[in-house]
C-alpha cells in the first residue's frame, strides 16, 4: 500500500479477523455444529458432503497461515 498508515491499519484488522473470527480451531467447531445438523440430509444429496467439510476446514487453516505470513 501507497500509504504506510493506512497498510498499518489493514493489517491491524486482518490480525484481528485471524486472531478472533477465522481462527482455524473456532471455525472447525462451527462447521461441526453445522455438519451435525445437517449431515443426515446432505449426504441425501451429494456422496461428497464429508468431504467438503474437511476441505473448508483446510481452507481455513491454509488462509490463516497465509494472512499471519503476510502480516508479519
């Protein structure tokens, strides 16, 4: 960024985002919850719903990383 402040800033919140919103533990526990209520119907319509849940909580970890990386 152009402005030094302002790329303070940004990363100033996109720690916080990482830190207390997109925390790979939080988000895991979250997508539990919701696969546990609606596995039994999911998996009526598609064979990969496991599998997409285990992939959204890569996402999480992998985006983490990245954005303490670019922090830092």
């Amino acid at each position: 960024m152009a402005v030094d402040e302002y790329e303070a800033t940004y990363k100033s919140y996109l720690g916080e985002f990482v830190d207390q919103v997109f925390e790979p533990s939080n988000m895991s526990a979250l997508y539990s919850a919701y696969e546990s209520l609606i596995q039994e119907y999911a998996t009526q319509e598609t064979s990969n719903f496991n599998s997409a849940v285990d992939q959204s909580e890569v996402h999480v970890t992998d985006r983490n990383s990245e954005v303490e990386n670019f922090i830092n």
